[in-house]
C-alpha cells in the first residue's frame, strides 16, 4: 500500500475501495438501519477473472429491523447490484444468529463474490 508524504495515512487500494462499496450496496438494501460489525475481504481469481470474497457481518436491532433483516436474507442472493466497473457473480447469506434478551437482535454474515469488470 502506498503512503503519501504529505499525507501520512495510507491510499486505499481499488480493492478496500470496492469492499466500502459493497458495504455500502449492503447498507442501502436494509434502508442503512444495520451495524457494521466486520468487513473483510480476500482476493479471488480464475484464469479468466480476478476479483475479491467479501464477507461482511451486520446486525439488527428491534423487532421491525430484524423483519428487514429476514427480508435481506430472502433477497440477497437474486439482488441486483448497480457497483458500475464490479460484478458480484455470488452473493449469499453464510450465518445467522438471533438473540431475544434483552431484546431482539439479529446478526447476518454475509458473502459476496465481487468481479472486476475491466
């Protein structure tokens, strides 16, 4: 990863930038109602396609996010994304927890098989 002088944080990379686009994609299916517990990613590719597995853990609180998160988990895998130069070819649900105490709160893992496009 570069560092700019100047600006001492690190660039990200087109890959960190396509998973905080995926989280995003994520977030604007649930309405932006879910916590972002964990992201993280690992390159992939084929002999035809490079891209990246991303797994990305949110969770839901009350009774009427966890609704939008049983609807999140009926859509997921037929959702359409528009991430202009990614494709997700793969996208499913790899966990599911629910605790009722204190109150209702689901946590969903999910997996995205990202493409490039280009």
């Amino acid at each position: 990863m570069y560092v700019d002088p100047i600006r001492p944080e690190p660039i990200p990379r087109a890959a960190e930038r396509a998973g905080k686009r995926v989280a995003c994609a994520l977030q604007e299916m649930v309405g932006g109602i879910a916590e972002l517990l964990a992201m993280e990613e690992r390159a992939w590719a084929s002999a035809t396609f490079s891209g990246a597995r991303h797994t990305v853990t949110l969770r839901f609180h009350g009774t009427d996010d966890c609704e939008t998160a049983d609807r999140f988990i009926e859509a997921l895998p037929e959702h359409e994304f528009a991430l202009p130069g990614l494709l997700v070819a793969d996208a499913q649900v790899r966990a599911v927890t629910y605790d009722s105490l204190p109150g209702p709160v689901m946590t969903v893992e999910a997996e995205l098989l990202v493409l490039n496009e280009d």
